[in-house]
C-alpha cells in the first residue's frame, strides 16, 4: 500500500525532520505508538525518548548504522525489554502493562538466526505454534499454511540444516507468521543472503502482504530495500529518530537525484563511530555463534 507523499514538515527541535503523510479516504488505527521510548544499557542511552507512530497497514522500515537503536527498540515493542521510559503500545495494548495480549498479535523475525537445525522445518514451525498457543484444532492448518506461504512444503520433512541461508530465513519467517498476526516485526530479514535469496524473501513477504491485513515492521541496512518495500521510514541514530517520511518525499527533500543512500548519510553523518565497531564485534561474535549451533 502506498501512501500520498503528503507534506513536509519540520518538528521543533535542532536535527528531527517529520514528513506528514496524508492518508487517502478514513483515517487509519495506529498500529505502534512510541511515546518517550527509553532505554539505558549502563551509562549508555541505546534509545533516547523515540516518538515514532506506524498506522495499519503499512510496511515501516526503521534504518540507522549499527548500535543506533533498532534492535533494542524493537524489543521493547515485542515485550522482551521493559521501558525504563515513555511507552510503546501496538493495536492500542500497552505493551509493559499487558505483554502477552502484545505477544499474541506479533510475529518477530529475531536479527539472529531462531530455527533450531538440528529439527525439521515442520517442526520447527510446530514449535512456534504451541509456544504462541495457537489452538489445537487449528494447528495442523495453521502450520502447513505458514509453510506454504513461504514456499516450503517441499522441504518441510528435511532436517534445517540441510537449509540453504534464504530457505532458513524463510522458515522464521514462517514462525513468525504461524498465530496469524496483526504486526510483522522484521530485523534484518536479509541480513547475510546472497542477491538472489533476498529478491526471493522480498518476494514471499510482498505476497504475503496482498492477501493478509498485516502491518510489517523492518530494519534493513540495504536501501534498495527498504525503498523499494517500505511506505515510510525512519531514520535513527544514536538512539533518537532523526526524520520519519516516505522514501519519496525524503529523497526529493535532499534533491532531484538524490538516493535513500543519500537521505542515510544525510540524517546519520555517514560515519563510522566507536558504536559501530562494538557493533561489528557483537555481530562477529553472533555470526560465529550461529555458524556454530547451525554448523
Ligand atoms: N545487551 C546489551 N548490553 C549492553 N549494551 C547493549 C546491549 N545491547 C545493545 N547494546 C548497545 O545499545 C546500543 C544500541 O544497540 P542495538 O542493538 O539496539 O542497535 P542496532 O541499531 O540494532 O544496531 P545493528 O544495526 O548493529 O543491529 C549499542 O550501542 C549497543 O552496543
Ligand atoms: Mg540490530
């Protein structure tokens, strides 16, 4: 679903650009709202007072360099962090007062690897599906649909680590889908595919959006992706949002030629900082983990 681009507006305050988007016809439930979002690790602010609002229906992407925040602001809204600040509510629930009505509308697609390798892929979703308590009688259907959307009924007998990257990728995606949910939550689905695998997740989730009302929350470090897939984006850094719009719009702010690639850059300096490399070690040493347990 696109929106209208709508008109840019500029929020008080030094570095925070919002771009209004005007939605056609009624207006549309907020599907999250942030309000004063904060989290500390330590000293350290990982998310510092995010206000960020994501009506149903639309593909969101949230994009920053690493250690800007997504993650940790991501579990907050999937319940697995408790705000130290502000609030996160989605379809309306408050998440820290009422988690698991929270959890039970989510699907959450974690940034590291969740399937388990040593079962099958059928079993892994069957595992997904008890744990979010879908009904018994509806768990056999609810099972094989999720795998079918993701193109894995062939494969769905075999041991996940015969898997290629793009297929296990598929599969969280399919756990992630198994309890019908209202919102997707996606952190880096593509992170480490090769071109390929990633036009093909791409392709499973754009067709999952035309037929299920669902809204999809992303973060991506690849830009084609997040403007070719998503309606609106936010640009965070350093733990604060630092322009909400469509990709369009953002774009056409900076200039007639000007790529999201551009827009990142312009909204998070474009340098590397002491984060980042804490961020690359993490992801090292998590990428290493995952080779092991996958391995
Ligand atoms: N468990 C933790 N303990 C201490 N600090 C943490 C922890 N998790 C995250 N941080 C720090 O919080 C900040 C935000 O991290 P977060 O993982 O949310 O970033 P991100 O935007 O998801 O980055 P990436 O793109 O690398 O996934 C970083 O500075 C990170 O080092
Ligand atoms: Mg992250």
């Amino acid at each position: 679903m696109q929106h209208d681009a709508g008109t840019p507006g500029v929020t008080p305050g030094a570095s925070s650009t919002t771009v209004a988007a005007v939605l056609p016809g009624e207006p549309r439930r907020n599907a999250v709202v942030c309000s004063g979002l904060t989290y500390r690790f330590g000293a350290h602010t990982a998310v510092d007072h995010v206000d960020l609002r994501i009506e149903q229906g639309e593909t969101f992407g949230l994009l920053g360099p690493n250690g800007a925040g997504k993650t940790t602001t991501i579990r907050m809204l999937t319940t697995l962090l408790r705000p130290m600040e502000g609030s996160v509510s989605v379809l309306g629930i408050d998440a820290a007062s009422q988690p698991m009505r929270v959890r039970r509308m989510i699907g959450y697609v974690p940034q590291l690897l969740s399937a388990d390798a040593t079962l099958t892929g059928r079993e892994n979703v069957e595992l997904f599906a008890r744990l979010f308590d879908v009904p018994r009688r509806a768990r056999r259907d609810q099972v094989e649909g999720a795998l079918a959307a993701m193109g894995l009924t062939e494969a769905a007998g075999r041991q996940v680590k015969t898997y290629s990257g793009g297929m296990i990728r598929r599969l969280e995606l399919a756990q992630a889908l198994v309890n019908s949910p209202r919102l997707l939550v996606l952190d880096e689905p593509t992170v480490g595919l090769d071109p390929l695998a990633r036009t093909d997740v791409w392709e499973f989730i754009a067709k999952l959006r035309e037929t299920a009302d669902m809204t999809v929350l992303m973060t991506t470090h690849y830009m084609d992706e997040a403007d070719t897939y998503c309606d609106r984006v936010a640009l965070m850094h350093r733990g604060s949002i630092r322009a909400t719009g469509t990709p369009g719009l953002l774009k056409a702010m900076l200039g007639d030629n000007a790529t999201l690639d551009d827009v990142f850059r312009h909204y998070t300096g474009g340098t590397l900082d002491e984060d980042t490399e804490t961020g690359g070690i993490r992801d090292v040493r998590r990428a290493r983990r995952t080779a092991r347990r996958l391995g």
